[in-house]
C-alpha cells in the first residue's frame, strides 16, 4: 500500500440484506449471512492500488448485517469542486445495464451461472456522467426522484444521440456544443447505451484525448511484489534534491507510513469504528421495546415494526481523527522510522522511549501485541527486513525469535520458510479446474474447517480453500489428500487470503520440512514410527506420565495422530495457532514432539488422577490449553533434549550444508544448531519398527554423546580432553558392562554399574558404590552404555520404572564409541 502522506482515514456503514431464518442450504446448515458474503468478496478490493484511487483499507462485521467499510480518505472530492464550478453520487451514475438487471438474489443451495452486468464496461458508463457533470457544471437529475431518474436512464435506449437528451433536457445544450471534438467524442463513446458497443477501458484509453494528456502523468509501474522473479529494485527512483525530500516530510514520519499500518496502530491506540459513527449519529440505538413487532408468526414471521430509519442507506463518510494515536506515538524518535538493519547491538530500534521499549520486550506476547509503541517499531523493523529478502534472511531469523508481530505474520512465515521464485507463475500453471477423484472429499471438509472465522467462513473463503487444496493435491501426484490437510491449510490461507499464490507456496514449504510423507497413499510406517517417537519423548521428560499412560493403555495412537497430522490446527482455533507456528517455524522437524509432550505436562494432574475412560473423555473435548505456558515448555523440553533422540527413519533426509550462504543460519533461540546435521558414520542408524517400539527411553548417538560430554581429539594421541565451552546441560554415562570391560577402556566420567548385579529380584536399584551419585544425577541427561542392545534398553527401562527422567541409550553401544579413539585406559596402580 502507499504512504498515507496528506489523506486521512474515513469510515462508511450500510446494511447487509437479512435472510429468512427457516431457509437452510443444501447441506442442512443455515445459509451464509449476507454480511459474510460480503465480507470474503470485499478482500479483493484491498488488494487495488493506484496512486490516483482511494485505497480499501478494510471491512467489519457488526450485529444485524451491519458492515463497516475503512478506506483511504479525502475530505475534498469532485463534488466540491462542481459546487465551485471549477460528483460521485449514486444511483444517478449506474449504467443501464445495471439498472435493468434488478436485484438478482442467490442462494447457498442453488448458485446463479447468470453473469453479473456490472463491470468494467458499466464503470465507463459512469466516468461519463461524471466527465458530463464537470463539463457542464451542475449535477444531473436533480429534480427528479430515485425511481423516476432509473426510469429515465432506461428510456435513452430508444433516442439516438444520449449526450443531445441529456443536455436537453438539463438545459445544457449550448454548453455541449461548445465543447472541443475531442471530448465530445469521448462522451458519447462513454455514453454509448448498448454495452457490446461501449468500449472497454483500454480501448477507451486509445482516444485522442487521452494522448494528449497521458504525457502529463507519469505512468504508473506497480512495483514487483516480494515472491517474484522480477528485480524488486528495478524501477527504484531517487528524488533530485534530497534536501527537498527531507522537508516534504516535515517531522510526520508517521503519514510515509502505509495507511495499512496507521489504521492497524489506530486501533492499537484504542480507535473503535462503532464508536466514531456513533458520534456522528450515523448509528442510532433505539430501546429494545421500540422494536418489538405487534404481530408474530409461530414460523418467525413479524408483522407492524416500523421502518428503522438508521438501517437505510447512508453514504455519509466520517473521518477518523488520527489525534489520539499521534498523541501515543508523541515519544517516537524520527529515527524509529528508519532504522540502521546492518546495527545488531540490539533486537528494538532505537527511540525517545527505548527503555520503555526494552521493558515491554520482556512483557507476554499478548500484552505486546497490544501495545501501539512497540508495535510500531516492530512492525517498521519486519517491513525493513523483508524488503531486503532474501539477502537479510538471517537478520529476520533473529528478529523472530524475540516475536513477529501480527501484521507482517504472513510475509515473515514465508520468509522462515524459505519461499522464493515465481511463487504466481507457478501456482497459475496448475491445472485447478479439472475434475479429480479427491473433489468431494475436499468439497465436505472445507464447510467443517475453523467455520467459526468469519473469512474462511465465506464462499470466496470456501472458493481459495478448494483452489489451494486442489492445486497441492495435484502438483504432488506421488501424495494423496488426507483428512486434516484443510486445516493445516487454513493459518497460510487466513494469512494470505488476497495471495493464493503465496499460501499455496507456504504450505507446499511447510509439509516437507514438518510432516515429510505424512501424505503417502500408505503413511501407516511413517505414523507409527512418529508416534513410538513422541511416546519415547513422554518417557524422556516425564516417566511418571509415562508409566501411567502405558499401564492403563492410553497410548498416542488415541489421541495424537490428529495433533501431529495437522502440527495442532485440528486441535487449536487460530490465534492459538499463529502464536504456536511463530516459534515452531524457528524449529526443525522435532520441535512438534515438545509441544505434544507440554501439551500432556498442561493436563498432567488430571491425566494421572483418571483412568482410560476418563482421559479418552478428557480428550475427545480437550480442556483450554495456555498457549503462551505451552511455547515457554516446549522450548524447554527441546532444550534438553539431545538431537539424536528425536530421530526417525522417514524423516526428511537432511540438505547438504553450502558454504555459500555467507554464514545463515535458521537456527532457533532455543537451541544452537537447529537444522537436522548430516549423517556421518558417528550418526544414529536405523532399526526395525517393532524393535524401536521395543524400547521405552529414546536412543542417541555418539556423536550427540561426545558432543555432550564436550570431549575432542587432539593432534595424533587421540587423547580426550573437556571442550572449553560449558553451555551443554550436564549428563551422566552409566556403563552398564562387567567390570573387566569397564577397566579395558571406558569414556571419560562415565560410571560402572554391571547389568548382572544392577537391580533386586523386587526391581530396585542394587545399593552400590555409583548409587548415590545415580540419584545426585537424576533430572539430568543420562546416557545408558553397554554392547547388547537388550540389556541397555531393559536398564533404562527399570529406571523410568523408577521414575527417572532424561534416560537414554547410546545407539550402537560401546563399539561405536572405539573407532574414536576416546575411551580412557586407567592408569596401572604401583
């Protein structure tokens, strides 16, 4: 959008036509308000921009089919300069064609194929009687009442020549004849009754008269958008005198700014629509009792209330005054506005106030979104990022870390997610129009899909849903459509409802990288697998939980496969959503087992209290889950879990890392590598379905062991030695070998407890010499060793009997470890 710069902000109301309340559509639901019809077609209209038009900013939905439209606004229209004598009033300006075709109404069960007259065509029609209005200085039809104007637009279809009657009959002839041959010409081509011989605008822009006056304004290039192949940079213009710039703006640094984003911090700053035409007395209220019928129908039919006069038609448009929110932002410093991306001395941009800035970067995300200060400088710091995509990819990774602020959520999705190209061309090429076999499956979930949003509620909501789902359905032919991908769908659609294109290119980013062959036509290896890795995640972080989830048979598969399936959108209405995905996105494909295991640790209490009818109920309406309390967990869980742990045989294969990204990074705050690491020959290998459900703690590999032990080589001796760096979480190795074994080479630290002799016949732990400092290191990563793979697992297993947390298996035992050359020899004793 353009800078707001001189105009302002204006608001208008009117009325959406009520539907009968015991009419139902095909499908048994009651019918789509009107209103939300409206609401869904309205979008496209925010999507036109010119600097000669007024741009729509937005549309809300009040009570009783009340809409409110916000657009760009100037106080001085052409019809003030008509009252000077240097218009646009309906319906004096419709076309004929528009008048003639009525009020043609639809319904939900029965859609109209009859095209709608209205269109660019008829807009000509209306250009030109306004061009007449100017030319002749007064406003036409004045005398005449609505009904009789109407009557006489559709009698000029049997005069010859419309311009002569219309002059006629205003008395107005005289001028018209006076007029250069150009425009007359140009108003009766405007004027022309029949719309197959009215010309198009384009051809209209031919005429004389427009070349002679197209030299005059330069032409308007709309500028390439932020996902195209085309050079965003290329039809960059520098004013001549920098100086000049500078005093155009004149220290109102808030009026360059997108009217988008002023009217976003209008509200911010406690701007209420309803309330602005309330003032006004555009809205009136009137008491209850006024309204109440004298007769009533036992179907609902009302007879005898008066017509409401506040319910007709008001074109009235009220300013909204920017006061307050200049006042919010009186402390903001100009170079808030324009922020140094190369400074990364801190996250906030500098202004007057930046110690309140840096204090409300502490505060809760809810609180934050709130406040119109931060936000601003938020929102000015994102859009300075993004415009520099790809190329401060890194910066916007760091950015989004502290928190995306809601009004540049889609671009910054995208940006995380990597999206880039031709994004258009590509989604345009698909074929989203041919008949497949998964038309009807997609055709009865959409209308159950986060219904309860007023957007995706729509038709047209409806219409990009089925566009978006068919045009990933039938560009990934070696995957099939599965119930749960319309509401993974909807957060990238709500997004970016005026750029298809764009959610289509962010869900088709997203499915690979979180939810790799989830879509196989047979995903029975992939589910299972993912779902014995999340119980092995449960046992890790919470043995307890665990314990008792598996002793009365409420497993994952009851319960988690919607979670994971749709990452959460099937189970969380979609601020939830957006708040979750802000911090999953900064995550690699294991961070989605964290957030179902902070998601049980929320129901923890009642889970362990219930047996399985009661969690099957707990869980069929899932009880309010604090979303905010679930991030802050989930980024703990991930932290202490080593990444090796999460690994998965049908995960995506991890991408060759390049030297030439010039150091990027996707890496989240939570963890310092986030990208899954290539695999060496140190890595975890893969094992068979059954045996990995075998096992109830998680396996890691020696290279995640050597890693968190902060052992290295040094020169030829391959002689292990502690890593300077201590930001590792602390572990404990159990090796679990007999105690020749152990003496022949152990790993550094590590501690001998013998399988053998390990626990009593009642399953406790055998009083021994490490046992104190096994309990010492309970709540901290401990790392189960030996070289038969049974018996590591049934260790682990007797500790997470015992309720100890963070237990894990070396994958490959101890051989794996010899290669390296780090296992430690005692010394003889003399």
């Amino acid at each position: 959008m353009f800078p707001l710069k001189d105009a302002e902000m204006g608001a208008f109301t009117f009325f959406a036509s009520a539907l009968p309340h015991d009419v139902c559509g095909s499908n048994g639901l009651p019918l789509t308000p009107n209103s939300i019809k409206i609401l869904g077609r309205f979008q496209i209209l925010k999507t036109i921009t010119h600097p000669r038009l007024c741009q729509y900013v937005d549309i809300s939905r009040g009570k009783h089919e009340r809409l409110v439209v916000v657009a760009e606004h100037c106080e001085r229209s052409l019809e003030d300069l008509l009252r000077e004598r240097k218009p646009v009033r309906y319906p004096s300006y419709l076309a004929p064609e528009v008048i003639a075709q009525g009020i043609f109404k639809t319904t939900d069960h029965m859609p109209s194929k009859k095209p709608l007259p209205s269109g660019p065509k008829s807009d000509v029609w209306s250009l030109g009687i306004i061009l007449f209005e100017l030319c002749v200085g007064r406003k036409l039809f004045q005398s005449l009442d609505i009904s009789e104007r109407l009557k006489f637009l559709l009698t000029l279809d049997c005069v010859d020549d419309t311009l002569i009657v219309l002059a006629e009959e205003h008395g107005c002839l005289d001028i018209i004849k006076e007029l250069p041959e150009t425009v007359i010409d140009l108003l009766n081509k405007c004027l022309t009754f029949h719309p197959s011989k009215r010309p198009t605008p384009d051809e209209l822009m031919k005429d004389k008269v427009f070349s002679e006056v197209s030299p005059l304004y330069t032409p308007f290039t709309k500028p390439a958008s932020l996902f195209s192949s085309s050079l965003r940079c290329a039809d960059l213009t520098l004013p001549e005198d920098i100086s000049q710039l500078c005093k155009d703006i004149n220290n109102d640094y808030l009026a360059e700014r997108s009217i988008e984003e002023v009217y976003y911090l209008w509200c911010l700053a406690g701007g209420d629509l309803e309330k602005e035409l309330v003032n006004k007395e555009i809205i009136r209220s009137k008491p209850p009792i006024c309204t109440l019928p004298n007769f009533l129908f036992e179907d609902g039919e009302s007879f005898g209330q008066g017509r409401d006069r506040s319910s007709l038609l008001d074109d009235t448009t009220v300013t909204l005054s920017l006061c307050q929110l200049r006042n919010r932002l009186k402390d903001v410093g100009g170079e808030a506005f324009y922020p140094l991306l190369e400074d990364d001395q801190s996250n906030l941009p500098h202004s007057n106030s930046n110690n309140e800035l840096s204090a409300a970067a502490m505060l809760p995300l809810i609180i934050r979104e709130k406040d119109t200060e931060y936000q601003l400088n938020r929102i000015i710091l994102f859009d300075r990022l993004l415009k520099a995509y790809p190329y401060k990819k890194n910066q916007i990774w760091k950015e989004a870390r502290v928190d995306i602020p809601p009004l540049m959520r889609g671009l910054t999705w995208a940006a995380l997610l990597g999206v880039e190209g031709a994004i258009h061309a590509k989604y345009d090429a698909i074929d989203k129009d041919t008949p497949i076999p998964t038309d009807r499956q997609i055709e009865v979930d959409i209308p159950r899909c986060h219904q309860y949003d007023e957007l995706l509620s729509s038709p047209e909501g409806h219409a990009k849903f089925r566009r978006v789902l068919k045009a990933w359905v039938v560009s990934h032919p070696d995957l099939v459509y599965w119930q749960g991908l319309d509401s993974l769908c909807a957060p990238f659609l709500y997004l970016n409802f005026n750029n298809e294109a764009l959610a289509y290119a962010c869900m088709s980013a997203f499915i690979p990288k979180y939810l790799y062959n989830f879509f196989l036509k047979d995903n029975s290896h992939v589910i299972q697998e993912y779902l014995t890795v999340f119980s092995q995640m449960i046992a890790f972080h919470d043995p307890e939980l665990s314990n008792h989830l598996n002793e009365i048979g409420f497993i994952p598969d009851l319960y988690a496969i919607p979670w994971f399936l749709t990452m959460f959108t099937h189970v969380f209405p979609l601020h939830k959503i957006f708040h979750l995905w802000d911090t999953l996105l900064l995550g690699n494909s294991s961070f989605p087992f964290c957030i179902g295991v902070a998601i049980l640790q929320q129901l923890r209490d009642r889970l362990l209290a219930n047996g399985f009818n009661e969690c099957i109920l707990l869980f069929s309406d899932l009880p309010e889950i604090d979303i905010e309390r679930c991030v802050r967990e989930s980024i703990n869980l991930f932290c202490w879990t080593p990444k090796s742990a999460t690994y998965r045989q049908h995960a995506q294969p991890p991408k060759p890392s390049s030297d030439s990204s010039g150091g990027r990074s996707s890496a989240p705050y939570f963890s310092a590598e986030c990208p899954d690491p290539p695999k060496t020959d140190l890595s975890r290998e893969s094992i068979p379905l059954n045996d990995l459900k075998s096992e109830v703690s998680p396996r890691i590999s020696a290279e995640d062991l050597i890693d968190l032990c902060e052992l290295t080589v040094t020169g030829h001796f391959k002689t292990p030695s502690k890593k300077t760096k201590s930001s590792k979480p602390k572990l404990l190795v159990v090796d679990i070998r007999n105690s020749e074994d152990f003496i022949r080479g152990h790993i550094s630290g590590s501690i001998n407890i013998p399988f053998s002799a390990a626990f009593t016949a009642e399953g406790e732990l055998t009083q021994g010499p490490y046992t104190a400092m096994l309990q010492n290191f309970k709540g901290k990563v401990i790392v189960i060793v030996g070289h038969v793979a049974k018996h590591t697992a049934e260790f682990a297993a007797h500790l997470v009997k015992m309720k100890y947390p963070r237990i894990c298996i070396l994958d490959g035992g101890i051989n794996k470890i010899k290669p390296t050359g780090l296992l430690t020899i005692p010394s003889p004793q003399i």
